[in-house]
C-alpha cells in the first residue's frame, strides 16, 4: 500500500526555503508565515518519529453527527451562503441537546431515537402547514436569491450604467 512520505522529507518551512533559494518561488511570493517563522523559531520542531500517540479531536455531538449521516441519507441541496436557515443535520442535533436537557438519565441511543421521532413529528406538520399555505416560491433558485438579497446590501456599490456611459463621452 502506497503512501505520502512527504512528512519524513522536511517541514513546510524547509520545503519553501528549498524552493526560495533554488529560485523556484520568488521572494515576493513567499508565504506570509515565513518571516515570522524565521524570526521567531519553535523551541521544539515536532517529529513524526516520535511515540506518542496521536490525540483524537472530537467535539461532544461528532458521535450524534455520524450516527446520523450514517443511518439518515440526506438528499437535501445545501445553500452555503444562506446562513438563516439550518442544514437538517443542524437541526437534528440542536433537538437532540434540547431533548438531552430535558431528559438527564437517559442513554445516548435512547436520546437519539428521541431526537429522531421528534425531527420526523415536527416534519410532517411542517408539511401539513405547508400545504395548508402555499405562498412564495420554495425553490433552490429562490433560496439563493433571497440569500443574496439579505447578504451585505451595506456593502455592495452602487453603479449605475446611465453613471458610466456618461462619464466616458
């Protein structure tokens, strides 16, 4: 089985030093780190030689999140410039600590099936209201232009193509 033995070579730093001084990256084009990392050297360069094991990072709900993307296969098209709405995997989770809360002595598992049968409850009377009012259109197209249209509109110039054409006679 083949793999990267990039590590063993050297350190970021020595690869972009190797490649400054043979002239392959210009000196303009150097890493904003570089200089700093120059002037202000680690005490201890870490060494994949070493035998320390490597720490896992895990927050608290990355066991919820895996258990659901593995049992739930979502179909759903994210948006990810439209932060006013959550992702169904947001939500599940949110409704899981809120379940979590409420039910202290409980497994797990338990709350997970909990969360699970309230996302499915709030689901369909989501779409008994839905059908009940049926007003705007609930597209993908929509969804970005209405994210768009909330976004930065501080920040966005105001041209004007009557502005331009005057300018250049």
């Amino acid at each position: 089985m083949a793999s990267s033995r990039l590590e063993r070579v050297g350190t970021i730093y020595t690869r972009v030093r190797g490649l400054l001084k043979a002239g392959a990256l210009r000196p303009e084009d150097k890493p904003i780190w570089y200089d700093i990392y120059e002037a202000f050297p680690p005490k201890n360069l870490a060494s994949t030689e070493s035998n320390e094991p490597l720490r896992q990072i895990f927050y608290a709900e990355d066991e919820i999140r895996s258990r659901y993307h593995k049992e739930k296969v979502s179909t759903e098209t994210v948006n990810l410039q439209d932060t006013l709405r959550p992702t169904k995997c947001q939500q599940f989770i949110s409704k899981y600590h809120d379940i979590e809360k409420e039910n202290r002595g409980k497994e797990a598992g338990e709350l997970y099936m909990l969360a699970l049968e309230s996302i499915k409850m709030q689901a369909t009377t989501d779409m008994i209201k839905a059908e009940e009012v049926t007003s705007g259109d609930t597209s993908l197209a929509a969804s970005f232009k209405n994210a768009f249209n909330t976004s930065d509109k501080k920040n966005r110039s105001k041209v004007r193509i009557a502005d331009i054409i005057k300018d250049a006679d």
